[in-house]
C-alpha cells in the first residue's frame, strides 16, 4: 500500500471515530467485517411522512475518497419511495446535492445529515430536474394525498423488512426479547424518551460505550431476577 492510500485509509478511521459524537439522531452506521470503506446503516424515522420507517442503507467510500471531487455513495436495501432516491438501484443524490465533494468541508457525518433529512423535506426545486425518482417529485406536487399513500405503502413495506438481515451486513435486526425491553426502558429513563421536538440536523446525544455496557448488564440481571419470580 502506497503512503497516499495509507493516508486516506487513516483520515476515513478518524472521521468514522468522530460519529460518535456527530452522527444525527436516529441514524446509526457500523463498518462491514472485511472492507474499512463500506457501512452498514440504518434511518429511524421519528416524524414526518416517513413517520415509523425502518430503512436500511449501505455508505461506500471509493479508494481515492477523501480527494477532491471524490463522492461517498448510498443505496438504500430498503425500497424507499421518495424524490431524493433512485427508484431501482436505491441509490440517494448525493452528488445532486453537493456537485463538488470538498474533503475539508464534507465528512461522513454530512452524508448521514443528508441521508436524514430526505425523510423530512417539504419543498422540492420546481426547476430541478435531477431528481432521481421523477414520479415520485410529479406525483407529490400534483397529487400530495396519493404521494402519501405511497410513502404510506413503503413505510409498511420497510417495517415488514426488519428482521430480514442482508448477507454481510453487520447491522442485524433480532426479535425483542424482554431483556430488550428492560434495556429500552432504562435508556428512556437515562437519556429521555424521544428527540420529537429535534429537527434532522441536530446532533445525538453522547452515550459512552461504558455507560451503554453497564446499562446492558443491569438489564441482564434485572431479566434474570423477573424470570425467577416468575
């Protein structure tokens, strides 16, 4: 490996470490096993049209990203019916969005802001014509109810599709258990209930791997104890 390679190879670790304190609330992104420039993710819809959607997404940084002009790429797993998505491939404009990729102003942390916020746009360019589902931008300025049947249709259809984890994927969705819901209630009582009043840009709380493992054995135990009662 050539100490360029090296270099980018470096600086796209640090901007991956640097998530944890920037990555939007309800996004969540994990490296996949053998290759340092493909991430798994996942969008939790909280409000909006997307309202309970489950999307499942992939984020691929080419070799030479981090150079100028070099765009990260994201396709949804997820059929995801909106403007801002390739209705075949899943793929998100990204380069619609941001034509020139500046690597001292654009991080991962700015894709994963975009990749939110399609879920929570209300307007669309009238004289925009890069939109890569132009049936879904017609049918939303033409027809809005019929637009939100869709959305509506697509929102069930990425709930249904949860627990069906891709091959490779390091996200993996399992069916609750009751320590699941002991955990959710002690993060509820930790770090609150919901981010409802929060707009797309804003940033997730801090939660330490320490305080997530110590939370995780208090449900442990907590489980253990009621299943004895029981």
């Amino acid at each position: 490996m050539d100490r360029e390679q090296a270099m980018r190879d470096y600086k796209l670790t640090i901007e991956y470490k640097h998530l944890k304190q920037h990555c939007p609330v309800g996004v969540y992104l994990l490296p996949s096993f053998d290759d340092i420039r493909l991430f798994h993710g996942v969008v939790f819809v909280r409000r909006g049209m997307f309202t309970n959607g489950v999307f499942k997404f992939e984020l691929r940084c080419p070799l030479k990203y981090n150079d100028a002009g070099t765009h990260p790429t994201v396709k949804f797993t997820s059929y995801v019916y909106n403007p801002h998505v390739h209705p075949t491939t899943g793929e998100v404009d990204i380069k619609r969005e941001y034509p020139r990729w500046d690597s001292n102003r654009h991080f991962l942390t700015t894709v994963l802001t975009y990749v939110k916020r399609i879920f929570y746009t209300r307007e669309y360019q009238d004289e925009d014509d890069k939109y890569p589902n132009q049936e879904a931008l017609k049918l939303y300025k033409t027809d809005l109810e019929g637009f939100r049947r869709r959305v509506a249709e697509c929102v069930r259809e990425s709930q249904k599709g949860v627990y069906l984890n891709e091959n490779g994927s390091t996200i993996k969705f399992t069916k609750e258990e009751k320590v699941h819901e002991i955990l959710r209630d002690l993060m509820k009582q930790r770090y609150g209930a919901n981010d409802d009043k929060m707009n797309a840009d804003d940033i997730a709380r801090v939660v330490t791997r320490e305080e997530t493992l110590e939370l995780i054995k208090q449900a442990r135990s907590l489980s253990m104890a009621r299943n004895s009662e029981e």
